[in-house]
C-alpha cells in the first residue's frame, strides 16, 4: 500500500507567505491543501502540517492530530535584561487592568486583543471580552530602530528578514542587511548556559535600542509571516512546528500548544 504523500495545509485566508509557502512544498513533492472551513475536514488527505492563525489552528488542529509548537507564555519575561533591554513582567489581563502608567501590553501566544502601547491598564478589554486570567507580557516601552526575523531550526538561523526600520515596514533579505552579522551573533546568544529554553522550531525577532541589540519577541513559526525569508528554509522551519503529534519528540513536548475546545463557525 501507498505511503500517503505528506501534505501542508493552509486556512482558508492564504496569505502572501501561505502561497509562499505553499510553492515551497510543491517544489520538494509536498501536497498542498486550502482548508474551506473551520473545522479538520472527515478525510484530511494525509495532512502533516499546518500554516495558519492561532484561531483557525485551535479549530482545525486536534482533529487533523497535529502538534503545534510554541514558546513558553512566559520566555520573553524569563530573559535576562542584557537580552531584552528593558523590563518585562508576565501577568494576568485581571492585574494588568489595574496598573497605571503607560506601557506595551501583549498577549503571549495569541490574539485575544491588540499589543500596543495603552495609557494604562484600563484601556484593556473588559471581562466581558477577554477573561481574567488570560495571560499578558507588560514591557516598557521602547523604540526599536531596526527589527528582524529569524526563523530557527535546532537552535540555527536558517533564515531572516530586516521587517521594519524605526517603526515602518521595511523588508530586506537578511543576507543583504549591513548588519547581518550582528543579528547572528546575538541571535547565537539565545543558545547560551541560562537562557529560557526554546522549541526547536520557532521564530525569533531582535532588534536595536539605543545602540544595542535587543530580543523583540518569539512567536510560533506555523503562524508567522515571512518577509524577505527564503521560503524554502521557512518551510523547513514551519514542517516541524506544526507536525503530527505522534512525531513530537520529548524535547520539544513542553512547547505544545495547549488543546481548546474545537471552534465552529
């Protein structure tokens, strides 16, 4: 019998890096499949991987048995100064309401309300949007003048992207930044004796402050937009932070995103 061919899927909003992506697996034999609707479909077509939105992979995950990876809710809180440049505290959205003084308020891992700069915690959703204890990372505030992504596999930048310059959009292939050397050796630091551990697929993004090199956030590389990343690494990356949950290893088991109740729409 057949080996089924293993295959991406993507949600039914493809964005630029989903069809990025999805050339990406054609090239290398992968099937491809666009999700129609928000639930794993009764015959999956041998899907082994997944790129899409937080919401759409809660709705679609468990039923396809997929593993999806991500960093701790906590990492970027757990980092040294030295690595963040400013102060980070990991909370709930309950405490959070009540601080009051400006600063960058972010949900971890998801989307449940913007991550901007709020006056103070007031301006946060009520409990009538967003539950108590959801957890949130308040950070002061900083401006970045540079940032940059990184895709990570094993610990190694496979790939990267300038993405912005003092705030605006600005894409440029890693390769062709004039500090590109700089952002691989820092980004080496992340691997050193002490540093929060991180899944073994996963997407960084650094930049500078004031001069000096700063870890901006990591996110999960099944939901992350690419830049000017080389798709074909990215791929590499996003095969192996979304993959069937019997193929999670035990180094990487800590990192699974939590299972939700199946979402309808």
């Amino acid at each position: 019998m057949p080996t089924p061919r293993r295959t991406l899927a993507l949600s039914p909003r493809v964005t630029a890096t989903g069809h990025a992506l999805a050339a990406a697996a054609r090239r290398r034999g992968l099937g491809c499949e666009t999700l129609r609707e928000w639930r794993a479909p009764d015959r999956p077509h041998g899907i082994t991987s997944l790129y899409a939105g937080p919401l759409f992979a809660d709705a679609v995950s468990g039923g396809l048995g997929l593993g999806l990876l991500e960093p701790a809710t906590d990492w970027l809180a757990k980092l040294p100064y030295e690595l963040t440049r400013r102060h980070i505290e990991f909370t709930t959205v309950a405490r959070a309401r009540a601080l009051r003084r400006p600063a960058f308020f972010k949900p971890p891992n998801d989307k449940s309300f913007p991550a901007r700069v709020y006056p103070d915690g007031s301006g946060l959703p009520g409990p009538d949007a967003v539950d108590d204890d959801t957890p949130v990372l308040v950070s002061d505030i900083v401006a970045f003048s540079a940032e940059y992504r990184l895709f990570v596999l094993d610990g190694e930048v496979v790939t990267g992207s300038r993405y912005a310059v003092r705030g605006g959009l600005d894409v440029v292939p890693l390769e062709e930044d004039a500090l590109h050397a700089q952002v691989l050796d820092f980004a080496s630091l992340l691997r050193a004796p002490g540093v929060p551990p991180l899944p073994s697929a996963v997407v960084v993004d650094v930049g500078t402050v004031d001069g000096r090199w700063a870890v901006v956030e990591a996110n999960a590389a099944w939901a992350s937009g690419h830049y000017a990343c080389d798709s074909d690494a990215a791929l590499d990356v996003v095969l192996r932070a979304a993959r069937p949950a019997a193929e999670v290893g035990r180094q990487d088991s800590p990192f699974l995103r939590p299972p939700v109740h199946q979402v309808v729409r």
